[in-house]
C-alpha cells in the first residue's frame, strides 16, 4: 500500500483499495445479537474503554478490538466467547476467527495484517476496569442525522449512536494508519474520545453549532473535561495527547483520523440509500436467498407458481 501524502500535497488522500472493506465494515454499528445489549461495535466501543481503564496500553486495545472488528465483518457475533461456550477448543476458534478475517482483510497493509492475525491466534490476558459514565451515555446519545443551517434536518432512521460513531472511526483509523505512516494507537485513541462533549451535550449537528455561536468552544470545552474528568490521571493524560490531533490534518495521526471520521459519516448515510434502492435481482440472483440446498429445486417451483417476486 503506497503511503499517503501530505496534507496539500500531491498524490491520493486516500487507499482507494481499502474502500469495500470499510463500506462492508460500517455494518458493524448495525449488527445485533439475542442477549446481547447493542450493535457490535457499541459493545467493542465498552470492550475498548473497559480494557483502557484496567491497565492495557492503547497499542494492545487499538489491535485487539481492530482484530476483532475485522473478524465480526463477516462473522458477526459468532465470536470468541461464543465459539468457546459451544465447546470449540481454542486452536479450532482461532482458526475460524482468522478464516473471517482472511476473508476481508487481503488488500490490508501486509505488516499490520500480520500483526491483527497473530492476534486473533493468541488469548491474552487482560484486565478490565469499570466502564466510565461517557461510555453509556454515548451509546445513548444519538447522531444528529444530516443538518446545514438554514435547512431542515435529514434524520434516516435508525439512527446511530455516538459509541458505534466512535468505535467505527476508530477501527477505520488503525486500518488506514499505515497509508498515512500514522501512529495506530494514537489515531484509535483519539477517535475513541473524539465525541466526548456529546456524553452530556444532545448532538444538533452544524445547524446547531452555527446557532451556538461563540458559546460552542466553551461549552464543548467543559462538557469534554467532564468526560476526562472520569478518568484516572496517568490514562487522562494519554487521551488528552491522543486528543491534541483532532483539530486539523497537519499530522499523519490527524489525517488518518479525518480521513476515518468523513469516511465513516458518509457511509452510515450512503447504507440507507442502497437499503431503499435494493431490487429483487440483487437478493435473488447475486445474493441467493435461495440458496443451494435439498429443496432449493422446490422452493423455486414454489416461487414462480405463486408469482413471487
């Protein structure tokens, strides 16, 4: 993967090659299971604070919850602790969970696809701490839809939530960090805690901001230290420095982060838009709702004698 250049300069934004993997993975904010609360990446948004707050540095929780991600692509919640409670010793739940990784991953950056692969063959151990207040109200909290001032907004429901927000820019960043020579962790890091003022802030989108005015900067400043504030000083700190990336693309962390957030925002509205232009060629013919089996010959010759679709 050829590295991106500079803000200004010549030469793509962007890995043009990395963009069915990331429209694929945006589902991950939409993927639910019975008995468990929440999408995928909602969960992996608490997973990733709870490791945080319990001790493990930010480069392992950046790998481990991007490996993860990636396997739930295509596996969804036929997960680690899933595969292990059905009886699946661990070598036999490794080898599925690196079949659905293999299975987007093949245009990854070849060193960070070794590393997320060795991640997902090992088991180690961690320690999870209590989740902070922000982590459940940005799951609460949802995503203002599309808003331009003066306009009305443009709500698609459902619609996201800030945790699934986050947690999608954040596996997008790790993803993306070596076009940009970008510091995985600290491109996770940041967009894990890129929407902290909106923990207690409802989101009104740019119309909203606009019509803040001056009050906006200090309104988003003390809401964002109620956040931090929930932190213990050592990882406090280490946001804050992840943090200090946010405001433009003048480094390869700040580019990777803006290239993740605009990616992300744009895909969660372009899902609703394939959603309402799906024909029933698609689902029939190149997805094969009905699919090969004993009685797919019987299935089909019900279809057509009940004139469906």
């Amino acid at each position: 993967m050829p590295a991106g250049s500079p803000a200004g300069a010549a030469g793509p934004a962007a890995p043009a090659e990395l963009r069915d993997l990331l429209i694929e993975m945006n589902d991950l904010k939409r993927v639910r299971s019975a008995g468990r609360a929440g999408s995928i990446a909602e969960r992996l948004f608490a997973q990733g604070w709870s490791a945080l707050t319990g001790g493990t540095p930010a480069e392992e929780v950046a790998i481990d919850v991007t490996a993860t991600a990636l396997a739930a692509t295509r596996l969804c919640d036929l997960d680690a602790a899933f595969l292990s409670a059905v009886g699946l010793p661990d070598a036999a739940a490794s080898e599925v969970l690196v079949a659905g990784f293999d299975a987007v991953t093949d245009r990854l950056d070849d060193e960070l696809r070794t590393r997320l692969r060795d991640r997902l063959r090992r088991h180690p151990e961690r320690r999870f701490g209590p989740l902070p207040g922000f982590v459940t109200a940005l799951a609460q909290q949802p995503r203002a839809g599309v808003t331009r001032p003066g306009r009305a907004r443009l709500l698609l429901e459902p619609p996201e939530n800030h945790a699934e927000h986050c947690l999608v820019v954040a596996v997008y960043g790790v993803v993306l960090s070596p076009f940009y020579r970008a510091d995985p962790a600290t491109v996770f890091l940041a967009a894990m805690a890129h929407h902290f003022h909106n923990a207690a802030m409802p989101d009104a989108g740019f119309t909203g901001e606009m019509l803040l005015g001056g009050h906006l900067a200090p309104m988003m400043v003390r809401t964002t230290q109620w956040a931090l504030e929930e932190l213990d000083v050592n990882l406090r700190a280490t946001v804050e420095r992840a943090r200090a990336v946010l405001p433009d693309d003048a480094t390869a962390e700040g580019r990777a982060f803006h290239a993740a957030d605009g990616i992300d925002r744009v895909l969660q509205i372009a899902q609703h838009l394939r959603a309402a232009s799906l024909t029933m060629e698609t689902v029939l013919d190149e997805m094969e709702l009905v699919h090969a089996g004993p009685v797919k010959q019987f299935h089909d010759r019900v279809l057509t004698d009940m004139r469906i679709p």
